[in-house]
C-alpha cells in the first residue's frame, strides 16, 4: 500500500499545524479539535471531551473484528531547540503555575497525523475489509492519567469495545525502520511524591531545628543502594529523583522538603519490591534524622509493563516484513521508558472490565540519513547514544520518512487484525 503524494501533502499538513500549536497534557482542546474534524473528513463519527479531550473517531463496516488505534494528543513543557522553520514557540501555563516552553519532544504529533493518514487509508478502502475501526487520540499520556480517564469515562461503554489494540511510537531508529519487541517493549513505573518533615528554624541555629533537606539528600544518596538490594542486575530497575524542591531564603532552615521518584521496572513483583524499598528508606531516613513524623507519601502516577500479546505482535510483524521487506523491520530491546497504552488491553481490565483485549505495540524509526550519518560512532550502538532522544529538546523526526512509513504501519496493522475473524 503507497499513500498517494496527495494524501501525505495533507498529512504533513496537518502535522506541521500541530508541531507548531502544542499543547500540555489535559490542555489539549486545540488539538483535539483538529484531530476530530480530520477524522470527520475522513468518514468516521467522531465523538469529543471524553476523558477529558479525548476523541473517537468510529468507522463502522459490517459484522467483524473490532480494532483500535490509539494515538495521544499532549506535549511537553520542554522547549525545542531543532532549528527547524517549523519549531515550537508556545509557553503555557503548567499545572503549578509556572510559565513554560511547550514542544512536541516525544513525537506524539506524528503519532497524530499516521493515525489520520491510516484512518483516511482505512475509509478508502472499505471493500477490503469487514468489521469496526475505532480511532483514538488520547489526552494526558505524559502524565501516565489519560488512558484511565477515558476507561473511566466509558470508551468501552459507550462505544464497542475493541478486540484488538494497536499503537506505535517514535524512537530515535533509522527512519524507514519499524522495531518489535519479543517480550516486554516498555517498562512499568510508580511515580511517588515524598514530603519529609523538618523542624523550621535559624541557619545560625541548627542545633535547634531538624533540616528537611538534610534528610532528603540522604535519601537520594542511600536509593542507588537500595536498588541493589532489592533487584539482581538482570531485573533492569530504574529508579529516578525527578526534583527535591525545599528552602528559600539562606538564613532559614525550611520545615519541609519535597521528593518525586519514579520506580521503573519489566515486572509487576520488582515494582512493588523495589518501591516498597523507597519508602523504607525514605522512612528510616527521616527517624534517623529525628524528623518529628513520618514522610507523607502519595502516588501520582502508575503504569503497568507494557507487555504486547505474542501471537498478534508476530502476526503484524509478518505484516511489516511484507509491506517493508525483512531489512526494515528489527528488534525491539525492552525500554525503561514508561505508557499508560496498557490499560486499554488486559493489563487494564480492573479498570474496563473487558476481557480478552490484545494489544500489539511498535516503535517508528525517525532520525533521517543526514542525521544518521553525521552522529558520531562507528556503529549503530554509538550512533545511537548520541542523537537526540525522546523528550530532547533536540528531538527532530524526519517527516517524509516518518510520516510514509508510520502510515503504513499502521494501516497494515490495522488490516491484519480486521482480517482475523477470532480478534
């Protein structure tokens, strides 16, 4: 399948008015919009602010499969330093008051316009195929809150709820490539924040007060170790102090000092060990610091391993090598990088009360062959610890490739699982 040098025209489009016209998770009412009426164009029925600005897009073919494709509509509070003539130069508002660049750093516009591209591709050619196309741009996935928002607003409630869900995402491959995972393709995380509890007082007078940021630096520095316990090498555990906000003027010794840490890991067992680690640390470090009470914990955010179903994923693997050749399509080591995309397949059931979802998931190649040859290294290894990663404010995808191959992706995909009389 070739997408006509038309459609991709439109496609690029409307990825350049959503690159330049980012917009922060749960604020995402612009872009929004413009995902909707090019769902609507395409033929889908197309349903608005579920979730929060959540869109469905519906496409209805007779009797069959039910099939999903999930894109997400929000960007980053990073600021985009690629040069392009298109770059981002929105600021917003964040949730804590600060004003703050917003850049689509994480690809999430491209993941955007593929998903319009594929769903126009879908319409067009209806004959060749039986069943429902569900197409989704989801809100707040860099907060790890959109997908649950939307379940808890009745996705699959008020619409039918799929058999099969498919997504894909940037990473900095070759563009052209797509990559799969034979196992877990992302991690699963907690994110914590931790308040620990000082006793305010005069820098002149330590002695007299209990220092919170004391005690919070010794709990970032004591973490490392607790790792190491709690997870053999081979577990592949992150842990992240992502801030430790405290203090103000030098004279005072502040009454609090507040930490976020975000645990990742590949398995529900060593998230649960290695977090229940932090917060015995965060605990101890408190009472041995003579803080007056124990740390305040809340969880802000959670993901489950992102785990796609074996028999689907080797299935639109096949599909790829067909479209792409054997040479463009790779493996997928298993990232630390978190998703909340597995709370629309079974690994969200709690949540849905579907069962039997399956979930095929891939990454998209996106550094062009300027790029690619120009980064240092003598292999693919080096080369690809020195481009600009997800979330950079660098991140700079090459659209022509990008956009060509993530179309097609996603459509033969989306073909595969509709073909299957048992998704």
């Amino acid at each position: 399948m070739t997408t006509t040098s038309e459609a991709l025209a439109r496609v690029a489009e409307f990825y350049l008015d959503l690159h330049r016209n980012p917009e922060l998770s749960g604020a995402e009412r612009r872009t929004a919009a413009r995902f909707a009426e090019r769902l609507a164009t395409a033929g889908y029925q197309v349903t608005c602010g579920i979730g929060g600005h959540g869109v469905v897009g519906v496409l209805r073919n007779g009797p069959g499969p039910v099939v999903l494709l999930r894109a997400e509509l929000d960007a980053l509070p990073v600021p985009e330093r690629t040069g392009l003539p298109y770059a981002s130069e929105v600021t917003a508002v964040a949730a804590d008051g600060r004003t703050v660049p917003v850049a689509h750093a994480c690809g999430h516009d491209l993941h955007l316009a593929c998903a319009v591209g594929a769903a126009a591709e879908l319409a067009g050619s209806a004959a060749a195929w039986r069943g429902t196309v569900l197409v989704v741009g989801q809100p707040a996935e860099e907060t790890l809150s959109g997908a649950r928002a939307m379940l808890a607003d009745g996705l699959y409630e008020r619409f039918e709820p799929p058999s099969v869900v498919l997504a894909q995402h940037t990473a900095p491959l070759p563009a052209g490539l797509v990559a799969h995972g034979r196992g877990p393709v992302t991690a699963g995380s907690r994110t914590l924040r931790l308040v620990l509890h000082g006793r305010g007082g005069h820098a002149a007078a330590p002695h007299l007060a209990v220092d919170p940021i004391q005690a919070a630096a010794a709990v970032v520095l004591r973490l490392p170790g607790a790792v190491a316990q709690e997870s053999a090498p081979a577990e592949q555990v992150v842990v992240t102090v992502g801030s430790l906000e405290a203090g103000g003027p030098s004279n005072v010794i502040p009454d609090r000092a507040t930490l976020t840490v975000t645990v990742r890991a590949f398995s529900e067992p060593a998230l649960e060990r290695v977090t229940a680690a932090v917060l015995r640390v965060a605990r101890g470090e408190a009472l041995v610091s003579g803080c007056p009470r124990e740390p305040e914990v809340e969880e802000l955010a959670r993901s489950g391993v992102n785990l796609p179903d074996p028999e689907l994923t080797a299935r639109v693997r096949a599909a790829h090598q067909r479209a792409f050749g054997p040479a463009r399509v790779a493996d997928w080591p298993p990232s630390p990088a978190t998703e909340d995309f597995p709370l629309l397949g079974e690994a969200g059931r709690p949540l849905h009360g579907v069962p039997g979802i399956r979930t095929a998931y891939w990454m998209l190649g996106m550094v062009g062959p300027a790029q690619w040859a120009a980064a240092p290294g003598a292999g693919a290894a080096e080369k690809l610890a020195a481009l600009p990663a997800n979330h950079s404010p660098e991140f700079r995808p090459h659209l022509p490739l990008t956009l060509r191959t993530g179309i097609a992706a996603l459509t033969s995909a989306a073909r595969t699982a509709l073909a299957d009389p048992t998704s």
